[in-house]
C-alpha cells in the first residue's frame, strides 16, 4: 500500500465522518433504536449499505466525468472548497449554539417492518444524503485520482463505524449524548476538519496551477 493510497483512505474516513456525525433525523432516529435496543442491527445495516450504495455512486459518476473534461477538476475543487467552507461555518455555528438531541428510549415497541421502512425514508428521502455524498464526496474523491476507490472505502468504513457505535453504543452513552455540550464539541471538530479538507483542496489547485 502507497502512502497516496492510505492518505487517501484515512481522508475518506476522516470526510466521511464530518459528513455523517451532524445531528440529523437519521442519526437521532438510529441512536433512538439504540436507546430502546430494538431492531438496531436491520436500522445499522440499512444506513450502513445506503451509504456504501450513494458514495459508489458519487465516485463513479465524478470520477469518469473528471476524466473526461479534465478542466472540471479545477471547478470542482473552488466549487468543493466553497461549499466545505460554508458547511463547516454552519458547523462552527452549531458549535456556538448547540442543540439538545431528544431521545425518548420508552414507549410502544415497534414493528421490524416499520423501523426498517422509516430508517428508509428517512436516508433516502432525505436530500441532504445525495449532495453530501453523491456531490460533495463524489467530488472530493474525484480529486484523489486513480486513488479515489481508497477514498470511497475510507467513507464506507466511517459510515459503518459510525452506526455501529451510534446505535450499539447508544446507551453506553445515554448520560452523555443527553448534554448539548457534547453535540458542542462535536460539531467543533466536523468544522475544523471540513476547513482541513476545504484548506487541502484549494492546496491542491494552487499546486497544479
């Protein structure tokens, strides 16, 4: 294994988790199940291969139209360096003014055919998934050349591991993930990371320029 193929992979990982650990329907609806214990493992696994199916996407798609118009990869790295910006000032803004993340473990049990249509829709219908990895990871990965495949599987294990730990996790971690502080910190970091990666693109263009 090259260093430019494990850069590649720990840049996917490290992407991929930016994207995912933002507090969102899905994420609060996974660490809900966990919370409860019910049907974590079909809810894991759902959002686990919906992701690994949209970034396969993404990378295939950005990757044979930035073959094909070479002079696309310089408007996709300002283009993937703005929006990366942006998304971690929103972040950095969250980080400021953190949110509670309500989770009731108690109630009425649900039906695995429900828990597992509901985690559908909520992945799938859902808008926000196919910009942030069709577009914006499929972008990125873009950029990493013949090396983009390790960036996909970076973002897969990131997504696997996250919602494993989220939903396997969650009541190891019920006193924490109950205090705004933690979602602070949290999204503290994703904004960090996402100006990293937005500082690394725009690197990268003045490199080849």
């Amino acid at each position: 294994m090259t260093a430019a193929t494990l850069l590649a992979i720990l840049s996917g990982l490290g992407f991929g988790l930016s994207l995912i650990v933002a507090i969102g329907a899905q994420n609060a609806f996974v660490l809900r199940q966990g919370l409860r214990r019910e049907h974590v493992l079909p809810v894991v696994l759902v959002c686990a291969v919906s992701d690994a199916i949209l970034i396969a996407v993404g990378v295939a798609g950005f990757g044979a139209l930035l073959q094909a118009v070479p002079w696309l990869l310089v408007v996709v790295r300002i283009g993937g360096a703005a929006f990366l910006i942006a998304y971690g000032v929103f972040a950095a803004r969250r980080a400021l003014r953190p949110s509670t993340l309500g989770v009731d473990p108690a109630g009425t049990p649900t039906r695995l055919w429900a828990t597992v249509a509901t985690v559908t829709a909520l992945t799938w219908l859902n808008p926000h998934v196919y910009l942030d990895t069709v577009v914006l990871l499929g972008s990125v990965a873009g950029t990493h050349g013949p090396d983009r495949w390790w960036f996909a599987l970076g973002a897969v294990v990131a997504s696997i591991l996250w919602f494993a730990a989220l939903g396997y996790g969650a009541r190891l971690f019920r006193p924490v993930v109950a205090r705004p502080a933690s979602w602070r910190v949290l999204d503290g970091v994703v904004a960090l990371i996402m100006f990293a990666l937005a500082i690394g693109l725009l690197a990268g263009l003045a490199a080849a320029g």
